[in-house]
C-alpha cells in the first residue's frame, strides 16, 4: 500500500508458538537513495490479520510522525 510518499509492507509471520508477529518494511519513495526502514516483531497476536492490521496502523503513525516538521 502507498501512504504519503511510502510504500508499505506490513506482514504477519507465523510463529512456532502458534502466534503471529506483526513485520513490516517501509519504502521512502521521496528518497533519491533507495531506503528501506525494516520493523520485525512489533508486537504478537493470535490471528495474522491483526497483526497485518497493527503493522499498518503503526506504519501510518511512524510517517505521521516523522513528517512533522522539526524545530
């Protein structure tokens, strides 16, 4: 999915434990240098559409916030 200038890549990887851990790449496209930010294990659920679901929540919060102007 796209978000402001981010390519987002949320996954749930299935773990031997039986839960699912909420994974996720994020792309800067605005960047001229190819830039990949890689977030494992964010937090772990029991169904691997919540944690797809929270990793994509917490993508957009991660841009939200690092857009915002610095003093």
């Amino acid at each position: 999915m796209h978000y402001k200038g981010y390519e987002v890549a949320p996954a749930a990887q299935a773990l031997p434990s039986g839960l699912f851990a909420a994974n996720l790449v994020i792309h800067d496209e605005a960047s001229l240098q190819e830039r990949a930010y890689v977030f494992d294990a964010l937090d772990y659920f029991f169904e691997s559409d919540l944690a797809i679901a929270y990793a994509a929540r917490w993508a957009r919060m991660w841009i939200d916030n690092r857009r915002l102007p610095r003093a």
